[in-house]
C-alpha cells in the first residue's frame, strides 16, 4: 500500500423516499466535514452501472445503504461483500444495480476494496425527504463508523510499513 490510496465514500439511496435515502443524507453530511485529501464523498442515489468508472477509480470503496432485514430499525452493520451474494438479502429498493456493480467489477478483474455499511428500516413505504426520528437518531453513531473507518485505511496507508 501507499499513502496515495484513493478512498470513496459512496451514499446510496433515494433521497425522496424517507429512511430509504439514509445513504444519501450520511454523503450529504460528510460532504460538510473536513476529510483527508484522498478521500472524496459521492451521492450515488440508487446505483446503477453509472457509478461503475467510478468505483474503478478508487482502492477502497465504504458504502453506505438501507436494508429492510429482520433487524430492529436503527441497527447498523458492516459488510465486506466480495461476491453479489454477499449483499443482504433484502437490500432496499435499489440492491439489483449494488449486486450487479459487484459482479461487473469481479469480471473485469478490477473489484476495489468494498466495505458496506447499512442500517437496517422498517419499511420503504413512506416517502419524504426527511429520515425518521428513529434513523435521524442514528445517523451521528454511522457517521462516526465510517470517519473512524476511513482513518483506519489513512492510518494504515501511511504508515512506514506501508512503503517498505
């Protein structure tokens, strides 16, 4: 590793679609925080192939989603998904298109580091830009998981083990 390692943080989901957007809303906050140079922070709505040259650019990707599981609401959970299977099974309305980026990435021999951090809701049902108390609540704690977690990586490539 080297200290130039490129690092995304990826916010999935649909803004407009309350607790469903969480992703997006954790983006919008770390947008606002002062991050390492090599860190960039992007609102990738609900996925999609579009989002495939992006994660190709980067060494460590953090994604954060939604998921609809048998969880309480509010808990939050890292995964390393290094296959589509990997992915929760009920991953919020956009799962297809993560799974599928996934899978496109093992084809092409160019799958970064991937870690996913989701928070599990009670329904997909409401609709709103707001997130509910309940998950507003939570979202300083995964804020907190991701920055500690994008120190980890920063800490580890820039360490002098790192260049030996």
């Amino acid at each position: 590793m080297n200290g130039s390692e490129k690092i995304l943080v990826l916010g999935i989901g649909n803004y407009l679609m309350a607790d469903e957007g969480v992703g997006v809303h954790v983006a919008a906050a770390l947008l606002q925080r002062q991050l390492p140079p090599q860190v960039d922070v992007l609102d990738g709505g609900t996925g999609g192939f579009h989002l495939l040259e992006y994660l190709q650019s980067y060494d460590h990707i953090i994604m954060i989603d939604a998921t609809l599981d048998d969880q309480p609401p509010g808990t939050i959970r890292l995964i390393k998904p290094r296959f589509a299977a990997d992915f929760p099974k009920a991953m919020s309305t956009h799962d297809i298109g993560l799974k599928d980026l996934v899978g496109a990435l093992q084809l092409l021999g160019a799958a970064p580091d991937i870690q996913l951090y989701v928070i599990s809701i009670p329904s997909v049902q409401e609709q709103g830009v707001e997130l509910t108390p309940m998950i507003k609540r939570k979202v300083p704690e995964l804020m907190q998981m991701v920055l500690r977690h994008i120190d980890r990586i920063t800490e580890k490539t820039n360490s002098p083990a790192a260049f030996s």
